[in-house]
C-alpha cells in the first residue's frame, strides 16, 4: 500500500478553533467607572472632613479698638478695630452690630425695659435697694431669651459702665458662648449680646467684658 493511498483513508484533522480574548480596549469603561467613584467618594470623605474641622482660625486677643456712635448720639461702645460695624433701626430702636471672623456684638435699643424700669423704679417709692433687686436687674431679667431651647444662662452679676450700674450673665447657646448684658438709658433700655465659638471664649472674653464697660450715652467715648 503506498503511502498515498493511506493518507486518503486517514481522517482530516479538525482544528480546534482559539477562543478569543476579550477585547482589552471593552474593559477601558468599566475601570474609567469605577475609578471615577472611587475619586468622588474619595472627595466627599474630604469634604467632610474639612467641614467639620476647619472653619475660621482661631481669635485673637483684641490689641486695639475703634468707637462706635449711634446716629442720634443715643449711645456708644469700643469695639475690636479689625471687627466690621453696621447700623440698623430708627430713634430710639437702634441696633448695632459688629462682626468678626467667629464672633458677634449686638447693641439694641427697646422702650420696654425702661417701661419695666419706671414700674420696677416706682414700686420702690425711689427708696435705695440693692443690686440684686434694682430696676435695671429686674429687666435683666424679664429680658432672658425664651426662645431657643438651648439657651442656658448662669446668675446675672453686676457690672459697672460708663452708663452706669448694668448687669451682666454667661450664657450658652448650642456651641456658642457670650455675654448678655442691660444697660439703661433715660428714655430706653439696650440689649447687649458678645458671642463667639465655645472655644475661642477665654481668648475673646476679656475683650467682650471691655466693650460692655465701654457703653455710654451719646458721643461721650
């Protein structure tokens, strides 16, 4: 038999067909989708990270001050220089109010605590009393916030202005901590609030204590 002849009997080979490799090129979009998660949760984890760390630096001892003088001359105060003042209101319902990168001052003018004054002054038949039981104490108190459930406030204290005898209370509300203070004046009776952050208080303290004492009547500063 010749070795033609068996080469015809034999079966043809059946080649065994490669599969194919994926493409490379079709897994580009899935990589690109999850690395664009990837950068975005990456991104949110800092964002809030900083958001709840950062925020504005912490204060600074207050060096130097400029004088704030309502537009009638109803009354004045010292504030810390790099601090910005603005004005609201009319005659005998002005406010004020200066800000700084963390902190706040209010100065505001109401007729009822010298309503409340002229009551409490009145019930006294103009007889001496002490601090504890004075007219502007007695506003002092009717004027506590109610509104905020967090608002926490230690026993008024006496303290002397420009004005006159004032009093004065620590307060804190959420995270924030000041002094709330009342003044009289002949007419009306001022509101006074110095807030700042919890932990900028002992450094910001000194300089709220100074512009409370700083309050006056008219341009007297």
């Amino acid at each position: 038999m010749s070795k033609t002849d068996d080469s015809e009997r034999r079966p043809p080979r059946v080649r065994k067909k490669k599969k194919k490799k994926p493409q490379e090129s079709s897994r580009w979009p899935l990589r690109l989708g999850l690395a664009g998660a990837g950068v975005v949760a990456l991104a949110l984890v800092i964002w809030l990270v900083v958001k709840l760390t950062s925020g504005a630096p912490p204060a600074q001892p207050v060096t130097a001050w400029k004088t704030y003088i309502s537009e009638e001359n109803e009354f004045g105060f010292e504030y810390p220089a790099d601090w910005k003042a603005k004005s609201y209101g009319i005659r005998d319902r002005r406010e004020a109010e200066v800000t700084g990168s963390s902190a706040r001052i209010t100065v505001k003018q109401n007729l009822a605590g010298s309503v409340v004054a002229d009551i409490a002054d009145a019930a006294d038949r103009g007889k001496p009393v002490d601090d504890e039981h004075s007219p502007v104490a007695k506003v002092h108190a009717l004027r506590c916030p109610q509104e905020s459930s967090s608002y926490k406030e230690e026993a008024a204290v006496t303290v002397l202005t420009k004005m006159g005898k004032g009093r004065r209370s620590v307060y804190t509300d959420g995270s924030r901590r000041g002094y709330r203070a009342t003044v009289l004046l002949h007419r009306t009776a001022l509101d006074v609030f110095c807030e700042c952050r919890e932990s900028d208080w002992d450094t910001l303290r000194p300089a709220f204590e100074h512009v409370i004492e700083s309050l006056v009547r008219g341009g007297g500063l």
